[in-house]
C-alpha cells in the first residue's frame, strides 16, 4: 500500500519538475529575446528562469524512496 502512494509522489515530482522547467525555459527566453522590454529587471528575470530551469531539472533527476 505504501509503495503504490510513493510511486504517485514520484510521478507528481517528475510532472511538476517538467512544469518548473518549461517555465524556466520560456521565462529566460523570452526575456533575452526582449531586453529592453524589460528594462532593468532583465538580467534579474533571466537568472530566475534559469535558476527555475535548473531546479526543474534537479525535480526530474532526484528519485524519490
């Protein structure tokens, strides 16, 4: 019973690390593609979003017990 409840952690951690990283992904692309848009945030958000990409991968790598 145990491990059918881990197994639907492990799917929901890899779901939400493809979700965090696709995040990631758009947020610094679109953000380096319209620097000036975004004023003086712009390296601000860049790095989030690759900070976000980052983690999104760590989600999807990392198993889970």
């Amino acid at each position: 019973m145990s491990k059918e409840k881990l197994y639907g952690l492990a799917v929901a951690q890899k779901i939400f690390g493809i979700i965090v990283m696709i995040i990631g992904i758009s947020m610094s692309y679109y953000t380096y593609n319209n620097v000036e848009a975004a004023g003086l945030g712009a390296n601000f958000f860049i790095a989030t979003g690759i900070a976000l990409t980052t983690l999104g991968v760590v989600l999807i790598i990392v198993r889970t017990k």
